[in-house]
C-alpha cells in the first residue's frame, strides 16, 4: 500500500506543541516518545503549532479522530480559582523562582488545548491527557488545581508523608510510588506487576501542580502516598473497543525507562498509548460509518420557491452575457435583471466570495444602482474597521474573530431551519 493511501486511512491524533526559545527565537516541539508510541500503534500524529490565531483554526485539522495533550507551563491560574489559594506574596516569588520555566504562563496554548478539551467532551473524541494534559481536562471539566503542590499540601496536612514531585538534580531518573485503586485501567495495565497487598508502582515526576478538586465526571486510578490524584478518568467514556477513551496521568508512562536503555520500568507502560489508539481508531470507523450510512437529504422546493429560484437563476444569466458581451440591457430585460440585484441586497446569508463571484458576473455592476451605493457604504465602513482594528491588540483581534465565527455558525444554522421549514 502506498504512503499516500496510508496518510488517509490511518486515524489522526492531534498533539499541541510546547513554545520555548532556543538560540533568541521561538521553537515549538513535542516530545519524541510521544509520537513514537502513536505511530507505533497505528495512527498518524498531526502537530498543532504553538502560535498565535490557531484556536481559531482548529477546523482545518479535522476530522479529529483523537487529542494527545501532555507537557508544557503552567495553566492560568485564573481559569480555574479567584484567589491565589491563600499563598502569601513571598510564597508566590519563591515557587516562580524555584519553577521558572513552568511558572511562565502560555494563555495562546490554554486556550488552544481548552478548546480541543472541550470539543473532545461534546463529541466523546477519545483524549489522553499526560502532566499538563490532565490538568488541562480537569480545569476544563470544572475541576481546580494547587497552584504548588508541595506548599499547599504540606499547609493542608503538616504531619503528613511528604513526596518529592519534583527533583532538578534526579530529573529522569527520580521516581516516587503511587498507591493504583483497583478495578481501574491503570490497575489491568500494571496488574503483573503489582503486589496484591501493596498495589504500589514507582512512577517519574516532573510538576510542582496537580489536581486539587477532581471534577465530578471522574474516577481516581492512583494516589501519591501525600494524597495527590496521579490518575483519573472517565468511567462512563471508557471503552477502547468501542472508540470512548477518556482519561488524564499526571505522571509521564512513555518516559518510565531504564537508565541509558528504552526498555520501560514496566510492562505496562506503554498501555495508555496502546488503549489510547485502539479508541482512536474504533472511533474513526464509527465516525467514517455514520457519515457513509448517513441518508443525504436533498433540498426540494416547492412550486413557488422554484419559481422564484428560475426567475434569479435568469436574472443571473442574462447579467452574465451582459457582462461578457459588454452590451447595454435591453429596457424589456431591465425588470429581470433587477430581480438579481434586489436578491443580493436583500440576502445576507451569501457569502463574501459568492457575492464577489456574481458580482464578476456583471449582476450588480451594470443594474443594481442602490447595491453599488450600499458597497460604496460599506467600502467606507470597511476602512473606518481597519483604522480602528489596527489599534487593536493580538487578544482583542482574536476574540474578535471567535465572536464573529459563532455568529456566522448561527447563522448557518438559522438559515438550515429556515431552509427545511420552506421545504416542508
């Protein structure tokens, strides 16, 4: 089979980059071992960049069949508590100082990965959140986080055992054990290699921020012996075979290694991923069934409707051959082409470039008097915008655009019904 009969099969996985500097400029990358175990599985990673406007454009990557989320700075803050969680100002500058590069808040890639949880929520889109991935699919179920898991929880319980989350000195190799509830993913994933009595594994760490309320929808897989969630997912949305998969680790399984070898700390490892694809392509041949089986209605008119739809189709013609001729109209044929005009002034459903298009045709270049007056109008309108939207900053503009492409789907939709009420 060739590579390009492969590229359309294969289901897609999107992966949102992580934004750092290298050599004075922006680089966006996304771990490596990430897209090795979704390649590996049989499905075809699809990099969405880190830059600014791409919340916008997230239609383009469709069909989505699957959303892998994992590293990257600290989520803002404001989007989940009003408060900073009663941390003092100096405890503030100390966990900035300590965690630099986490703590360097990325609002661009919030909201990008906000959005992609979301719609992977409205359409059960199967989703494996990893550190920051989890946290992201918390916040965006409702749930909080600690802003600093080792100040807030030694504050909450002082006595209690304490876990380094986070070890510069040890990066890859530092581990801590986490207690796995049983009957969970995460347990039939390590069961072999878990004591029945203890039902402990050692697991990486690299956060200073974790679940601190557990949306409601989801179900703890395993606890740090500080009583950090390391795990949860979604009970109701879990079933590989079926293409449901929802679910977020706090610690990182692709990077449980050995030292100096890619062997896993665990057979179980590389599960999550293994799962994860399954889902993803079980749910591409739902998908791909339901729109095959799909009926396609077609529009059909009434009498009057296509009456009246024959009457603008002529209009159109005969401002064509105008157009095309470069004769003047004939005053018996003034009325039709008027009908033309008055359509396109009155129809606001019609989109810029259909409007252009039959504008290039001649059916408002040569008979619409007041539709030119009223592109005059918004021509001056047009500038006015561009004045003041040039003031505007990159946020405003891109809120701006998020506005207007809810109205336009809105519209669409009204239209649609209004549409099916005519036909029926």
């Amino acid at each position: 089979m060739a590579a390009s009969d492969l590229s359309v099969i294969l289901p897609r996985v999107l992966v949102v980059s992580r934004r750092c500097v290298r050599k004075n400029k922006f680089v966006d990358f996304v771990g490596e071992y990430h897209l090795d175990l979704i390649v590996g599985y049989g499905a075809v990673p699809v990099i969405v960049p880190r830059v600014s406007g791409v919340h916008m454009l997230l239609e383009s990557f469709e069909p989505i069949h699957g959303v892998l989320l994992c590293e990257g700075e600290d989520i803002d803050p404001s989007l989940y508590e009003t408060d900073t969680a009663g941390l003092s100002q100096e405890e503030l500058d100390e966990i900035r100082r300590l965690h630099t590069s986490d703590t360097a808040i990325d609002k661009e890639k919030d909201t990008i990965e906000l959005r992609l949880a979301k719609l992977c929520l409205e359409r059960n889109i199967p989703y494996l959140g990893i550190c920051r991935g989890s946290q992201v699919l918390n916040v965006a179920c409702g749930g909080t986080l600690y802003q600093d898991v080792d100040s807030e929880i030694r504050k909450k319980c002082p006595g209690g055992e304490k876990v380094v989350h986070m070890d510069y000195d040890n990066y890859d190799g530092h581990r801590h054990r986490v207690n796995v509830v049983e009957n969970t993913p995460l347990h039939n994933w390590f069961r072999d290699s878990l004591d029945e009595k203890k039902m402990e594994i050692m697991v990486n760490s690299y956060h200073h921020q974790g679940v601190k309320v557990l949306a409601q929808r989801f179900v703890p897989m395993a606890f740090a012996p500080d009583g950090l969630i390391e795990g949860f997912y979604d009970p109701d949305a879990y079933n590989p075979e079926e293409g449901k998969f929802i679910m977020g680790l706090q610690f990182h399984p692709e990077r449980m290694r050995r030292p100096d070898s890619d062997e896993f700390d665990y057979p179980g490892c590389p599960a999550a991923y293994q799962q994860f694809v399954k889902a993803v392509v079980a749910y591409q041949k739902k998908l791909n069934s339901s729109t095959l089986s799909a009926p396609k209605k077609a529009l059909k008119l009434d009498n009057e409707m296509e009456k009246k739809r024959k009457i603008i189709v002529r209009s159109f013609s005969l401002a064509k051959n105008l157009y095309t001729t470069g004769r003047d109209a004939q005053l018996e044929r003034e009325a039709e082409l008027e009908v033309g005009a008055e359509f396109l002034e009155s129809n606001t459903a019609l989109s810029v470039q259909q409007k252009n298009r039959l504008k290039q045709m001649g059916a408002t270049v040569r008979n619409g008097g007041s539709y030119i007056e009223k592109l005059k109008v918004n021509e001056e309108r047009e500038r006015t915008a561009k004045n003041v939207m040039g003031k505007m900053t990159i946020e405003q503009l891109s809120d701006l655009m998020s506005f207007y492409h809810m109205m336009g789907q809105i519209c669409s939709e009204i239209l649609e019904r209004k549409l099916n009420d005519i036909v029926k």
